[in-house]
C-alpha cells in the first residue's frame, strides 16, 4: 500500500482550496447533484478527527471531511479502481491537502492480492458497479450489452490500517463498496470495539444479495453491537426502524462512542 507522502501543514492557500472544493460539493448535494449526506457531515466530525472513506471514488466524501478536519486531522482514502484513483489523488494533490492520504486499495475481511470485476456497458467502464469477487456467491446484475473486465488489487483490513499507521482513534468510516460493506466490517472489528466510530454505510438489497445477505442483517448486526440507524431528511439526521428503497445511505452511531 504505497499512501502519499503527507508530512507537513496544509496551509492558509492550500485551506482556500480545500475550502473551494469542499464547499462546491456541498453546494452539489443541496440540489441533488451529488449525495444529501455530504451536508451531514458536520454534525459528526471536528478538527483533528481521523476519518476513512471506503470506496472512496473520486472523493466526493474525502474532500468535505478534510476540511472539517483541517491539518490536524486525517482522511484516509480507499479506492482500488485505477482511474478513479488517478482522479482522486490528483483532487488531493491540486487541493494540497497533506492530512489527505489516498491508498489505491480495497478494504475487506483480510489482506492480500483479490480479484475485482469492473463492467463494461457499450464500452465504457461502469465503475460504480465494480465489485470484489471474494465471498462472492450470486453473480452481480446483468447489464445488457455489457462485457467485463477482471482486475487484481491489493486488499487490507481496517485494523491492518489502523496499526500500520498508528492511529490512536478513527472518528468516522464511510463505506460504499457494492455489496462488501460487511465484510469490510469484519476486518474493522478491532477498531469497532475500540473506537466505536460513526459509521455512513450504503445499504442496498440488489448490491447486498451478491454476497448472500441483506440490508436487514447489516442493521440487525450493528444494532447488536450498540448502534443506532439514522437518516438524512429534511436537513437533519432522524433516527429509523429500518431500510428502505427510499434512500441507499444510512448512518450508524454508538450510543457509547468515547
């Protein structure tokens, strides 16, 4: 995992620029042109956090939360698709925004070399459909007039993260991974019960029954460890009862989160 090299201060320069690209994604999600969520961000993060954004993309979460965390903090950036990648770490080298650190890799249950699909409709890579094949046990859904790619990346684990880089408390986790939002859970599990971060999942049925489960168990699962479900209307998180196809994210809190 070759992260960039982040050491030093991001600056009152490098501040506007973050500032610029953060508020412009903000302003995108009061109107729907990126995820409402994005506007939530601030009522569960403050300077010097540490954050993750699993499935990073292109860094529609990464950059908000670096400004809400300035050069005190970090955000950790996962994405294993090469070009959203290349896009994504060219975002953080034009903000420059050292507390960025982007890692072109996917987080599972364990490390090591696996497998990912990316597919194909006319032609064009579809990466928000891309999925890891480990675990796998139906196959993703078709896309008519579509092929696939195959590719290998490296995967590690939250906690494998977490002590490689020594991070004394990770405040906030997003995860949007097609479906593998549990098994990436499993390899935080450390972290969970250490840290008790607030969690923004993306919790859909169709992406979900890849992998042999559902949005219910992933609810049920957290609720047993504590945690309360929570969505973003009307402005505001509001606790739920359960997941609907009325929203994909929703966010997860610990009622004991130290």
């Amino acid at each position: 995992m070759p992260p960039n090299d982040t050491r030093g201060s991001t600056g009152d320069a490098t501040g506007l620029r973050l500032g610029a690209i953060a508020g412009t994604l903000r302003a995108c999600a009061a109107v729907s042109l990126s995820e409402p969520e994005i506007r939530g961000l601030a009522g569960l993060v403050r300077p010097g956090d540490v954050c993750f954004d699993i499935g990073a993309a292109y860094g529609m979460y990464t950059f908000p939360l670096a400004a809400l965390v300035g050069e005190s903090g970090a955000v950790h950036s996962f994405e294993p698709l090469p070009l959203p990648f290349r896009i994504l770490d060219q975002g953080r080298r034009a903000s420059g925004a050292r507390h960025v650190h982007t890692h072109n890799a996917a987080l599972g249950p364990k490390g090591g070399k696996q497998r990912l699909t990316l597919p194909y409709r006319f032609g064009l890579p579809i990466h928000g459909w891309a999925y890891l094949r480990s675990g796998l046990q139906r196959p993703g859904r078709p896309i008519s007039f579509s092929s696939e790619r195959v590719l290998d990346t490296e995967v590690h684990t939250v906690d494998e993260v977490v002590d490689r880089w020594g991070i004394g408390r990770v405040r906030f986790m997003k995860i949007d991974v097609e479906g593998f939002e549990q098994a990436v859970l499993a390899g935080a599990a450390r972290t969970l019960e250490r840290d008790r971060p607030a969690l923004l999942l993306e919790v859909e049925d169709r992406h979900l029954d890849k992998y042999g489960t559902t949005s219910a168990e992933v609810a049920d699962a957290l609720a047993g460890h504590g945690y309360t479900m929570s969505a973003w209307r009307r402005g505001r998180w509001t606790r739920v009862p359960a997941v609907t196809t009325a929203r994909r994210n929703y966010l997860f809190t610990a009622a004991d989160s130290p």
